[in-house]
C-alpha cells in the first residue's frame, strides 16, 4: 500500500524515454532567456520619489482621552465630532498631549492603543498629531497564523508554496518594481519578471517532472498571449494608463515611466498568479485521469480534461468578477450615488482600464486550458502506451518499479 500510495501521491505517469529530454529542452533555454533578460533590465539607479524630508514619525502609546464638546460650525457646514485632547507616553518616556483625531478616515483611538504620530515643527517648538494606528505586531501574528494554516494543511508541499511566494515578493520588490522606476520598459520587465517567478515558483512547488514542465510551457504561452491582446486592447481603447490619484503623482514624480507601459505590465503580472494555477491544474488533471484510466488515448484524455477546465475557467471567471468589483467598491459607491449615464460610466478611463484588464485576463485563463490540456494529453498518452512483455526466460523487473506495474495492468 505504501508503494501505490507514494506512486499516486506524486501524480506521475510513468515516463517514455525522451521526457528528460523535452524537460531540458524547455527548461535551459526558458532559464537563459530569463536571466539574459534580467541581467540587461537589471536596475542601476532607482531614482527616489522628491517631495523632502517631510515630518519626523514618532510612536508611542495612547495613556488617556479627554473629550470635549465641539464648537459650533456655520449653518450648512458638516459639524465637528470627536473634540477633545489625548494624552500620549512617547517610546522615550515622555507624556505628550494632542488633539483627538477627527475628520474622514481619521483614527479611532482609545486608552492602551499603539499609534503613530507625525512631529510638526513650528517657530522652535513641537506640536503632534496621530497619524494612524501601529499595527505591526497584528500583521505579524496573522502571518504566523497563514503561514501554520498553509504548513498543516499542505506539510512539506505548504513549506515550499511559502518559499515560493518569498520568491515572488523577492522579485516584485528587488527587480520589477525598481527597474520600472530605473526607465527600463515596462512590459518587458514584467514578462522577464513574470517567466522568472513561474519558473522558480512552479518547480520549487511542484517538483522537476514532467507534469510541472508541461504546466510551464502551457503558462508561458497563455502568458504571452495575454502581453499581446493586452497590448492590442489598450491601444485599441486609447487607454493612457493614468487613471486615479496615485497614477496621477507618479507622473508627476516619475515622469520617465511609461504609464501605459506600466498599464500592461500590471495586467500580465496580475494573470499571472490564475494562468499557473490553471495550468497546473489541468497538467495535474490529465496526468490522475492516465493514471485511473490507462486505457484513454489523446482524444479522450484531452476531452475529460477539458470539460473539467471549463469548469474550473467558469469559476475563476466568477472570482475574478468579485475580486475586482470588492477592490473598487467605494468606487462603484460613488457612481452609484451619482447621476452619470450608465453608458458614460462604462467608457470612462477608470471603468474601462478595468474592464479591458478583466476581458484580456479572461481569454489568457481560456487559452491556458486547452494549450496545457492538449500538452499533457500527447505526453500521457505517449508514456501510457503499452510495450511488448519481455520474452520468456528474461529475468523480472525489479519489485517496485512503477514502470512494470504499469505494464502488467495493461497486459
């Protein structure tokens, strides 16, 4: 039991002689490439963003409140809430003494709270003012929590899908982001950047085999069928990629970065993170139906699996619908309490960026299906084809040997 068990659990056919070779032959020059690519968009020198040194920042924690009724405003003005002054013990020590936070997305504070404050100077003296909450501890604590949930559940496989995202914030954070603001092209950066954390990600996760290598080349396709329509759509839309306050500063500040250019780099890295989990679901998919079905040829291999990535594509199509729609819900609130025209709210820079980064996502998740499906499909049944018995009187396989158990199921 614990043979089939371990056989099962890796979810690998059996493989025909050159599948060592197909691996190598899409993984060294795919690896090259990719580190060519890096080596020549590497930063040199990140500019910084301009604007001063700004206000000291200083933390501590909330001792006391004291409220105090508001003053009263002009009639037609929106009235004050939350008067009064709080008392705060710097981390040096020393009791300071400012006013309650109030106003728009201000801080709700209270005794005991850890906040944060910017240190206002003015004519030789120090005034404060809480600027937001320390949360720092929190964060940490979630993590840990993430961090067992993924362990326990997945063991050895949670251990090294934790890996893998410290890979990808790695090289979001160390390449992609700096080489953007560095002047180094946008979509480019996120193609090279994008091929590196599949590569790295999609191996450390799932093993060198040839289920993982049919995985990477059906994302890679889908990937850059995604660059292309993304590219095509954008321009077609007249799309600027300047659409709301920060893409709006970072003009300002970083005139050098090709905002449409930053536009498509979003889009390709954001498909990213469904196209591997598309591809290596229906690699995953094909490979467990050879096994439970040795029998199944490409056309019934590829029919299966495709009928279960249709329904995994109608689900992701689902999710992504609501991921967009709760990212922009403020957003859909303030239309919503407007009066624009529907047809006026659709086509307008914001709603549109949106849309064409929904619709082009979605045909790279549809293409990914049946690129990968038909793959898999020819590997499998490639490996899964019957070989001769041995002649009488050649000595036996090994015990354990996937390979002969495979046969003599099918003999």
């Amino acid at each position: 039991m614990s043979a089939d068990h371990h056989h099962h659990a890796h979810a690998e056919l059996p493989e025909f002689p050159h599948a060592r070779r197909l691996t190598l032959l899409l993984l060294v020059p795919a690896v090259l490439v990719t580190l060519v690519g890096m080596l020549l968009l590497w930063p040199r020198d990140t500019p910084q963003v301009e604007g001063g040194a700004g206000p000291a920042v200083v933390t501590g924690e909330v001792v006391a409140l004291t409220p105090q009724e508001c003053p009263p405003v002009p009639e037609g003005d929106q009235p004050l809430e939350n008067c009064g002054t709080v008392q705060v013990r710097l981390d040096d020590g020393a009791v300071i003494t400012t006013d309650i936070p109030n106003g728009p997305g201000a801080p709700e504070v209270s005794a005991g709270d850890d906040v944060t404050m910017l240190a206002l100077n003015d004519e030789g003296s120090t005034s404060y003012a809480i600027s937001d909450h320390q949360r720092g501890s929190e964060l940490w604590m979630l993590g840990a929590a993430f961090a067992l949930a993924v362990i326990a559940f997945g063991r050895w496989r949670g251990v090294t899908a934790l890996a893998g995202l410290a890979v990808t914030f790695g090289i979001l954070l160390w390449f992609i982001v700096p080489a953007i603001l560095d002047g180094r092209s946008p979509v480019l950066v996120a193609v090279v950047g994008a091929a590196a954390i599949m590569l790295i990600v999609l191996y450390l996760t799932h093993g060198l085999s040839i289920t993982t290598t049919i995985a990477v080349a059906g994302t890679l396709a889908s990937l850059a069928i995604t660059a292309i329509l993304a590219a095509v759509a954008t321009g077609a839309v007249h799309l600027t990629g300047v659409a709301d306050e920060t893409s709006n500063f970072l003009t300002i500040t970083q005139g050098d970065v090709n905002m449409r250019g930053l536009l498509l780099a979003g889009i390709v890295i954001g498909s990213l993170g469904v196209l591997d989990d598309v591809a290596v679901t229906q690699s995953a998919t094909v490979t467990e139906l050879a096994l439970a079905n040795p029998s199944y040829g490409f056309k019934r291999l590829y029919g299966a699996a495709t009928r279960i990535g249709r329904a995994h594509i109608a689900s992701v199509i689902n999710t992504i619908v609501l991921a967009y729609a709760g990212a922009s819900l403020p957003l859909m609130l303030l239309f919503a309490a407007g009066d624009t025209p529907l047809g006026e709210l659709l086509t307008s820079q914001m709603i549109a960026q949106e849309l064409v980064r929904s619709a082009v996502g979605t045909i790279g998740l549809v293409a990914a299906v049946p690129i990968t499906t038909a793959l898999a499909a020819l590997l499998a049944s490639r490996r899964a084809r019957p070989v001769a018995a041995p002649p009488s009187g050649a000595e036996p396989r090994p015990a354990g040997d996937p390979w002969a158990a495979f046969v003599d199921r099918n003999n």
